[in-house]
C-alpha cells in the first residue's frame, strides 16, 4: 500500500522534513492535520506551517521548538485496566499516536513501521521506549480488539481506549485534532485524526519530537537508539 504523502493545503503548509516547527506554527487546536482514514482507503495528510529554520539535531524527526507536556490522560488498557499515561510512561521515551484499529492505511502503516524499527533494537534499548496508540474510535476498539491488532506490529505495545472526550482533550493539548468518528453508509466507520508521532523524552516528559505520517522505517531505525539514550534534540 502506497505511503500517504504530505500535502499542501489551503492555508498554505508546505511539506516539512527534518526542519524544526516554529512557535507560531504549533497553536492549539487545528495547526497540526487530520488524516482521514476512510473505507476506500484514502487518506489527506497535511501539516501545519513551517518556519525554514536548519536544524543541528542528531534526530531525522522534526524537532519541535514548543515542547508539549505528556497528557495527563487515564484510559483502559488492553487488560481493562486504568493506565495512567503520564505516571505509567514516566522515565520513559514515549511515542504517542492517535488512530483507530479499523483504519486501512496510515495507522497500521504507521505502527507496523515502528514496530519494525523497533525490532531492529537490542531488548535493553526496547525496554525504554514505550509505544502507546491512543484510539480514536474506543467504541469499536474495546481491550480485545485493541491487542489483536497491536500484536501484529509489537507485543509489547500499549493501547488505550476510553471516554472520547478525554482523548479529544488530551489530542488538543498536543495540537493533534480528533474528530468523532462518523459512520457510513455501507457501516464502515471513518475517523479523522492527526496523522503525527510524538516522541516525548525521559528527561522532561515533553515532547521534543515529530514524525509525519510519511516518516520512513529508516527514519525510525536511526532516531530510535538516540530516543532510547534520551540524547537531547
């Protein structure tokens, strides 16, 4: 399945590599895009505006300039468990992606590319990183389905599902966008939601880090042993 691409929009986003995000370009509440994971498989992917800024970092992420805290965001796991994400992620490099499990396109290409990235690393680098996907759609993405799909791309990958509204507030923090997920009219169920990775480091529990829905398997092989040291960006 092609990767979906980074488009331009009507605001005028332009496509974003290793560039790092100005304080202006990361406002909350709709900066950042909505990747509409639909059942044809489409997807719109767009970012927000840039400042062209060169960036030093050791990372090929984007480094963000405005580093947002961890959500303090408590949903069940996939063993119907509370899971504290601030506290239960805490001394941990976390990457955090929003998405639903009946996505076609971004969110298992997506995760499956992390998961493959992450396999690359030796088990102790695993160890402290954790991978959580928040879903978009917890209706239909109940503990049980939430781990058949992640265990496909890493058993040890966190899933959490819950109260809607409480992603929706924990995705705006982030400037990710959620939307209520809409039926169709075959009962298909598109969710548009914020195609970024956010890699939150140890140090400060703050996100220093973006990864755009068309960040490649090599891209994460190489920013993940950096990640699991928790060198600064």
């Amino acid at each position: 399945m092609p990767r979906p691409t980074t488009a331009t929009t009507s605001t005028g986003a332009r496509r974003v590599g290793r560039r790092a995000f100005g304080a202006a370009a990361l406002g909350l509440a709709a900066t950042l895009a909505l990747s509409a994971c639909g059942s044809n498989g489409s997807s719109s992917d767009g970012a927000a505006k840039v400042v062209k800024e060169a960036s030093n970092s050791p990372y090929q992420g984007t480094v963000l300039t405005k580093q947002f805290e961890k959500p303090d965001l408590v949903l069940d796991d996939t063993s119907g468990q509370p899971f504290d994400l601030r506290k239960q992620t805490d001394g941990h490099t976390t990457l955090l992606f929003f998405g639903y499990t009946s996505c076609p396109d971004v969110c298992p290409t997506t995760m499956g590319d992390i998961g493959v990235a992450m396999a690359s690393l030796p088990a102790e680098e695993r160890k402290k990183i954790d991978v959580v996907f928040v879903s978009t759609d917890p209706e239909r993405d109940t503990p049980k389905v939430l781990r058949t799909w992640l265990d496909s791309m890493g058993k040890d990958f966190i899933g959490l599902t819950g109260d809607l509204n409480k992603v929706k507030a924990a995705a705006k923090t982030l400037g990710v966008m959620v939307e209520d997920p809409i039926v169709n009219k075959d009962g298909s169920v598109t969710s548009s939601h914020g195609a970024q990775v956010l890699a939150f480091l140890p140090s400060d529990n703050r996100a220093h880090l973006l990864y755009l829905s068309n960040s490649s398997i090599d891209t994460y092989k190489h920013d993940l042993p950096l990640l699991a040291k928790g060198v600064p960006a």
